[in-house]
C-alpha cells in the first residue's frame, strides 16, 4: 500500500506516493514544500508507518511538530527518528530503513559531494527503496544544484513535484507542476494552490491550465 497524499483536492490527481519510489519535492523560498513534506510524515506516522526524517537544522522543533497536532498514534514517539546533519557524506542509515524516508534539504546536504559521489547516493536509495519497500520523499531547494547535479537527481528519481509562486495581478499566485510521476507519467498542467501556514489546499475555484 502506498502513502496518501492527504491534500485537498491533490489527492484525486496523485491518490498516492508509491512503495519503493522516489520523489523529489522541489520549490524555491516558499514554505509550502516543507510543510508537504511534514504532512506526508505525518501520514505516514498515523498508519504506524517507521518515519527517518533526516533534516539540516532544528531537529528537535521537527520532532515536536510531527508529533504534536490532530490525533497521534501513541506509537508515533516510537515510530518517528529525527536526525539533524551537516552533509549526506558517509550516512548510510537508509539501508535499515523501511517505511519513510524524508530528506529535507537535500540539495543543502549534498552540496559537498562529487557528481559521481552524488549519483551512487541516487543508486543507493534507489537499491533501498527497491528492495525494502521504502518511500522517499527528497526536498530540494530551487537553484541550489549545479545544473549536472539537478539532472542526475530528476532522473534517477520515479517523481517529481515542484511548487511555484510568483507575483501577479492579483497578489501572489501559487502552483504546483508534476513533470514527471511513476510509471512514466505525468500532469502537463498547472495546478493552483492555497497555503496559509496551516493548510495546504488545491484551489478548486481556479481552471487548472
């Protein structure tokens, strides 16, 4: 069984984040990805999911927010490990991994790795992914991969979905492109989205172009 995607109205686009996939998560200066991101954890810590959420800082006010708020299983403190570090170099922790794997940051921890250090961490978790069933979930930070570096990234990965916001007429406009997803396909559209700091919503009254 995969992993819902329990967000209004994106949920009858992409139900689901498969088993043993990869999806990256990519956005600019927009807080809208990382809450994505915690929402999924989330989730998946109230099906009794184990969840390693690697992050590059505030571990322990991550810990208290994925485990505080609506209604957590009384396993979640059992089920969710944290782990605040500096750089992806030489952690090997997904290969005990199941469930979840959520990397915030990612670009950020592996600024200091080689194209072909970087690739063979791509493989790695897709070897993991593959063979334990796990899901995960890479949040990237628009600009900060070299343009070699972003490629592999997106290649090797079974998904992407990339937050958007820019100025318009009307304030500013949010939405959402899928240009790839599992099983080679994907949405060719935008998708418009409201974010309040507490919720996360497909703007229904908008014509999805």
């Amino acid at each position: 069984m995969g992993l819902p995607v329990e967000v209004p109205g994106l949920d009858s686009i992409i139900p689901q984040l498969g088993d043993g996939r990869i999806v990256v998560v990519e956005s600019g200066a927009d807080e809208a990805k990382s809450f994505f991101v915690r929402r999924l954890a989330k989730t998946a810590i109230g099906l009794g999911w184990p969840v390693t959420y690697l992050t590059s800082r505030d571990g322990s006010e991550l810990s208290h927010a994925l485990l505080n708020g609506g209604t957590p299983s009384p396993l979640a403190p059992t089920l969710l490990q944290v782990v605040e570090r500096d750089t992806l170099q030489g952690w090997s922790g997904f290969d005990a991994t199941r469930g979840l794997l959520a990397i915030d940051s990612f670009s950020f921890l592996t600024l200091d790795l080689s194209i072909d250090h970087l690739s063979e961490l791509m493989r790695r978790l897709r070897a993991a992914a593959h063979t334990q069933g796990l899901t995960v979930v890479l949040a990237t930070d628009r600009g900060m991969f070299d343009p070699r570096a972003e490629a592999v990234v997106l290649h090797l990965a079974d998904g992407v979905i990339q937050f958007h916001a820019k100025e318009g007429p009307e304030g500013l406009i949010r939405y959402l492109r899928i240009p790839k997803w599992t099983q080679g396909t994907f949405v060719d559209r935008n998708i418009y989205y409201e974010y309040d700091g507490n919720r996360l919503a497909i703007d229904l009254r908008r014509r999805v172009l």
